[in-house]
C-alpha cells in the first residue's frame, strides 16, 4: 500500500463514504459485494436487452443530463472548491470542472453513442468447411466492467453509455475529487434506465471514496469481467498489481510530434500548437516535439517564439537551445520521456526519420505519434514503422480521441495490445464466440 496512488488519496481524502460517514473495512468489503453481485444479475438482462431499449436508455441520459444542468454543475463547483483547497494541480482540476459547454458535449456524446450500430449478434467471418458445417463468429458483451478513474466526470456518462451500448454492466469507481459530481452524473444514467425498464445495477456508481474500496472491488473475479483504470499511472500501476481481473492499461501518454525536412513550417506550427496548447493536461497532449535537421534552422525560431509566447516552457537538446536561444531551458535525460501534463515540451533535432522512430520507441508510451511531412514515403513509412496505438500524418495528435475518431465516446485509450488497442468504442468493450450451423455432421 505505499505506491504514490495510495498516499495521494490518503492525503486527500476529501469525500469519505457512503451517507458521507467512514466505514469499516468489512462494511465496505459487504458494499462492494453488494454492487458486484447486483451487476453480474443486471449483466445478464441487458446483455438480452433489444438495442432499441438500451439506445432509449442511453437517450434518456443525455435528456437527463441536460435537465439537471442546474444540480450536476453545482455538484461540480463543490468539487471543484475542494480540489483547489487541497492543492490538485491546474491539469486535474482542469480535468474536473464541468461549465455548461463540456455538459453539452456530455450530452452530445450520450446521443452519438446511442446512434452507433449495435455491435451485439454481429457475425464476422462466416465461412463453409470442407465437411459442410457453417462456422463464424459471433459477438457478445464481455459481462461486467469495472472502471476505476480519476479526476474526469465525462468518463462516468461515456462508461455508462459504451458500457450499456455493447450489453454491458458497469461499476465505476471515481476519484474523491469528482465524488459529488459522479453520483450526479450516475444518478441522471440511473433515472434513464428505470425509464426504459432496464435495471439500476447496470451503472453503479460506487459511494465510498475509501481506497479500501478499490481493493474489495479487484478482488471480485467472480462478477466482474474486466478492469480498466483511466488516470495517472500510480493509479494503473496500483490496479494492475492488485487485480485478480484482467485489467486494460493506459499508461503515460507521452506523444510526438516529428517535423520533418520537408514540412510545411506553418501547417508543423499550427500542429504543434494545437497538440500542445490546446490542452496541454490530457492524454494525447504533444509531450515532444522531433526536428529534422534539414529543417530545423528555419522552424525552430519560429515554432519557440510561438509557443513561449503562448506560455509553453520547451526544453530542449543543445542544437534546440542554439537554434531557440534563451527563451529555450537545456533539457535533461529524462525530460524526453516525461508526460508533463502542464505547458511544458521538450524538443530535439535529429538528423533522421529513422533517428526519429528509435527515439519514439525509445521513449514513447506507445501513445500517439504524428509526423509533418509533405514526402509521401516518409509518411508511408512513419505509418508502417511507429507501433503506437494511433499514427497521424499532417493532423494533430489531439485527434486521438474516441469521439473524434468516429467511436462516440471511449472508454479509455489503451496502451497495450490485447484485447484492444488505442481508443476503445462500444466495440472494443465486447468479445466473440464461435457459432457453428451443421445438418447432422458428426465428427469421425
């Protein structure tokens, strides 16, 4: 219990438990059994829930949402004012506050993810064996999910919503700095299920901000399915080594931006302006920006009096810091590697796209990575040759986003390479079984 995730909440602690009074371990281990139990039952009638019922429902909390803008935004602020009076940095509480804008694109992803097709009974790869039987695949939900996050209330309707899209039931386990605005949120998802008859237990939000509360959760494998943490990677790291269920990871999103030679400088700056500053406190943010050699006497004065003029500290490689001048601080080892979360870059001339790719892999979190080419065959070849989860050529790294990349909303961006890669959708959050049709074969 000593990693930096445990000693995080213990020093924060705002927001205790259930009726906002402390419990005990074992009435917390009795709580948590109570939830999984409910939505391993719940699992199975949304599982066998027609789509038109579980796209109702899903509408439904968008409308809800909308109607209780008043209550969730003042739920909000009382998050919020705590947040700053225990010291959260800019980057969380930027990540935790909800104004009526972001409430909008709530609601706007709740109703994107409703009009996705249904992904349940799809059938993939149907093909005939030589002895006649008829075998493919089918989809099916995975059970019961459980998410376990930090900071970002959206992540409370966007799990409802996939969750409930792909025949799913979901736990979720927020972060105390978002607890009050999580059971608003939970509660509008909760109101529209009992609208389209469907049964509460299918979105639980957990009521205790105990970290005891995390424990008995992973140690439930019975009922739950999947785990898959959203925050900082103390949290992931904590939930990984905790877990009895299979867990997803989404590490550090370190992601870079490559300049190459033959760049277009102004559509290179506009790109790395948009991936750094537009919200430098998010995942796919640009942590590095790499420049070619060939480019980089024109672009680097230019990009550095760019960006620090926007308020970004870049930290840069000697040729960087001779190019940039004394707006530019000289980088350490680690700087190339670190998920700043904050206005901050490092930057580096290299005299390769292949020197390129090597530091990537070197240093990268198998993210996002972009490259800003006008040569076709370095951007094949950037595509082919960079293992991240999502590559972008001539587009910000800012797109590595489920909503933008077409998948309503997302679950998490997950960094490793089973069972999904990259942004996970509706999709992402099901499995397959084997369907076989025969007309009395029998094996011989």
């Amino acid at each position: 219990m000593t990693s930096s995730f445990c000693r995080h909440h213990r020093i924060r602690g705002f927001g205790l438990s259930v009726g906002e009074q402390a419990l005990t371990g074992s009435e917390i281990e009795q709580e948590i059994t109570r939830l999984a139990e409910g939505a391993r039952v719940a699992s199975r009638v949304v599982a066998k829930a027609p789509a038109r019922v579980r796209e109702q429902a899903i509408r439904g909390a968008a409308a809800r949402v909308l109607a209780s803008a008043s209550a969730i935004l003042d739920a909000n602020r009382r998050d919020v004012e705590a947040a700053r009076a225990h010291g959260l940095s800019p980057a969380m509480i930027d990540r935790l506050v909800l104004d009526e804008k972001r409430l909008r694109g709530l609601a706007g992803a709740l109703e994107e993810v409703a009009g996705l097709p249904d992904p349940i009974g799809e059938i993939e790869e149907m093909r005939r064996r030589p002895n006649g039987l008829l075998v493919g695949k089918m989809r099916i939900p995975l059970g019961v999910i459980a998410i376990v996050y930090e900071s970002r209330p959206n992540v409370t309707t966007d799990a409802f919503a996939l969750c409930l899209r792909s025949g799913n039931a979901a736990i979720l386990r927020g972060g105390s700095e978002a607890i009050h605005t999580n059971r608003a949120l939970g509660e509008a998802a909760c109101g529209a299920l009992d609208d389209a008859g469907l049964p509460r237990a299918a979105c639980q939000v957990v009521p205790m901000t105990d970290r005891e509360a995390i424990l008995a959760l992973l140690r439930r494998e019975e009922e739950i399915d999947l785990v898959i943490p959203r925050g900082g990677e103390g949290l992931i790291r904590f939930v990984s080594e905790h877990s009895r269920i299979p867990v997803i990871k989404h590490y550090k999103g370190v992601c870079h931006v490559f300049v190459d030679a033959s760049a277009d400088i102004d559509m290179a700056i506009d790109i790395c302006d948009n991936a750094k500053v537009s919200r430098p406190g998010v995942c796919n943010a640009c942590e590095t920006i790499l420049v070619h050699e060939g480019i980089a006497r024109e672009f680097i004065p230019r990009v550095v009096a760019h960006l620090t003029a926007k308020g970004v500290e870049i930290r840069g490689d000697e040729a960087t810091c001779a190019l940039g001048g004394a707006r530019v601080v000289p980088a350490t080892p680690l700087d190339f590697g670190t998920e700043f979360l904050d206005l901050k870059v490092a930057m580096r001339v290299v005299p390769s796209l292949t020197v390129a790719m090597r530091h990537i892999e070197e240093h990268g979190s198998q993210h996002t990575e972009a490259i800003v080419t006008r040569d076709y065959g370095a951007a094949q070849r950037f595509l082919d040759e960079v293992g991240s989860s999502t590559v972008l050529v001539n587009a910000s790294t800012r797109f590595a986003d489920g909503g933008e990349l077409g998948l309503g909303a997302e679950i998490g961006i997950s960094t490793s390479k089973i069972h999904a890669f990259g942004p996970m959708g509706a999709k992402e959050l099901t499995t397959t079984k084997f369907v076989v049709h025969g007309d009395g074969q029998v094996r011989k």
